[in-house]
C-alpha cells in the first residue's frame, strides 16, 4: 500500500456517514479530513466526535485540498445536483445506492465523471454480503447450471422506515430502498438488465406514508430468463431471501433473524431484535445428479473480512486496481428501478427497460 494518505470527505452526517467513518478508520492508506451537513450542530457533533474538520457549507467542503474524495450521504432524491458539483470540483466521489432515480441522471453523472477524469462509484455494500457471495460461487462452479429464475424478497408486517426511506418525495419510491440491493444482485447473476419490466404495488395498510405498502417486480429477458423482486411492509410470514433456478439445481435461503436476550433491573426480560436483512443466512441447495436423483447439500455463508468495498475503492485510487462498483452497472440497475416505478404508478403495465 502506498505510504500517501488518501483524504476522504463525507457530506451529510448520519448513520451512513458513521458507517463509512468507521470503515475508514480500520483502512491503510486512507484517512477522514473533513466533513459537512446541512444542519450545522449535527456537522459538528460528527465532526468533533471523528477529529475531523467541519465545512460550513459545500463549497468550503469541496475547496479543501487534502479532500481528494467524497462520500454523498444524502437521500437517494438528493444525489444527482452534490455529485455532479463533487465531480466539477476535481473530486471523486462515492454515492450512496441508488446511485440516482432516472437513468438520464445516471448519464449525465457518468459523462461529466469522464469529463473530468475523476471516478464515480456507487457503494454497493451488499454484493459483499455471505450468502451472496455463496451463491455467486454456486453459480460460477456449476452447481445449479444455467439459471434461468431468480426472486428475492425482503419485508415482513411493520411500519416501515420513517422520513425518508418512506416519503416518495425523498426516496423516489419504494422500489429504490432495498430494490437498490436487491436488483443489483439479480443483475450480477444475469450479467445484463432485462428488456421488460413489469411491477404491482399495493397502498392498503400504512396510510401516514407516501411509499407503497408492497410493490412486486417481475423482469424478463428476451432468450426467456426471469427474475421477479418483493419488498413488502405487510408479509407477516417472510417469503424466502434468495430462490434460484438453474437447469442442474436449485438453490434457497431463508432469513435468520437474531434476537438478543437480557435481563434488565426493573424491566425483566427484554429481546432486542436485529433487523432481518443484517444476517447472512445458509444457502440450502438441491442439484439432480443424473442416474442417482437429487442430492441436497447446504452452504454456509463466505467469510466476510473487514470492509471490502472501502478497501477496494483504496487499492482503486491508490494502486490503480479496478473500481469495485462500476457506475455503468449502477446505472443498470437504475434503469429497472425508473422502470419498475413507472410500472407500479401506471397499474402494473409492462414496459421496456429504460
């Protein structure tokens, strides 16, 4: 690793932001400076709490010579204007996923991040999940042959996210929350985005939000492939995290919440549940084995080893290794999420993929 210290900078300081301070701080090579949000008092409180510098406003942020990166930590509606002005100041940035809501704003940010010559990557933290990367190595030693059907889902029967991971008007929609995860590992394992989209969603429960209850995906490629994505805040029995089908096996993973149990004075017993998406789970796997029938194994998850994505993204900058999330598939991904989204809002039609 070189002995250079690669100077971060975050703008927008909540639980993302502690997020990627924390990576960093457990990175060679890298080092956080600076720092900014719109609400001054909470900058600060972060600022002072890393030892970092406090930027009054982004300009100041982005005139800081040892901040030679930026990592957005602003709404998903909110993604587009900072990093095309990151990028305009000679910076590259890291956004958070989804890299943006329509896929013309995609273009735009991968036209001027060539024009300038910095790099743009989308922090696609989830493809370094276990039971993904189990899969993901299924797949490429053969186990299930040439897959054919995937479907994801996540979700069970609770209010969902407040602010806004709920409000349209700053998540985009509800299939840009975990759809940003969840159809960046469908397009992963398909290689391509699909042609056809087609997407149900259902306001019927949760009145005091403005993002749909549940919205269902279903994606189709034109050599006949298929993939489909739930994400549902009324399933109040969990559909499997991972079902793929190939022509040699099959392959499921079930969810695996954790619950923490204490005894606390004057309270009892009291169970802490960590949210069901945080566990990687066993990937159960049935392969037909000609002449001797179905032989069913299961694979526990790969071993995941400090901060992957931020020790890519160093060894990138520093080293010239590859970008670890390529903008243009970010931007794939998008285009399914635009499209999956014009599809719920307009009854479910079925539409090209953008």
């Amino acid at each position: 690793m070189s002995k250079r210290l690669l100077g971060f900078g975050i703008w927008g300081t909540g639980m993302i932001a502690e997020f990627h301070a924390k990576a960093l701080a457990e990175i060679a090579g890298v080092k956080l400076v600076a720092a900014y949000n719109r609400s001054p008092a909470k900058g600060r409180d972060f600022a002072a709490k890393h030892g970092i510098a406090f930027a009054e406003t982004p300009e100041a942020l982005l005139a800081n010579p040892d901040v030679e990166i930026v990592c957005l930590c602003t709404p998903s509606g909110d993604h587009l204007a900072p990093a095309l002005a990151c990028a305009k100041a000679g910076k590259h940035v890291v956004v958070e996923k989804p890299m943006c809501l329509t896929v013309a704003d995609a273009e735009e940010l991968l036209s001027v991040s060539a024009e300038v010559g910095r790099t743009i990557t989308v922090h696609q933290n989830r493809r370094w999940d276990g039971d993904f990367l189990a899969l993901r190595r299924a797949i490429d030693t053969g186990l299930l042959g040439d897959v054919f059907n995937m479907e994801t889902f996540v979700g069970s029967f609770e209010h969902p996210c407040r602010w806004w991971h709920s409000d349209e008007t700053f998540s985009g929609g509800a299939v840009y929350d975990w759809g940003s995860h969840h159809i960046d590992w469908i397009l992963r394992i398909f290689g391509s985005r699909p042609q056809r989209v087609r997407a149900i969603s259902h306001n019927r429960v949760w009145r005091d939000v403005t993002n749909a209850d549940q919205i269902d995906v279903h994606m189709r490629w034109d050599d006949g492939r298929e993939a489909r994505f739930i994400q549902s805040d009324v399933a109040g029995i969990r559909k499997p995290k991972f079902y793929v089908q190939g022509t040699s096996g099959t392959a499921a993973a079930e969810y695996a919440p954790v619950t923490i149990d204490q005894l606390v004075d004057g309270r009892g017993h009291v169970a802490h549940e960590w949210h069901h998406a945080e566990v990687a789970a066993d990937l159960r796997l049935s392969r037909y084995e000609p002449g001797y029938g179905t032989v069913d194994m299961v694979l526990p998850p790969v071993a995941r080893v400090g901060w992957p994505f931020h020790q890519a993204l160093a060894d990138h900058l520093l080293l010239g290794e590859a970008v670890p999330v390529p903008a243009e598939e970010s931007r794939d991904v998008v285009a399914v999420l635009e499209t999956a989204h014009a599809s719920g809002a307009d009854g479910g039609v079925e539409l090209t993929c953008g």
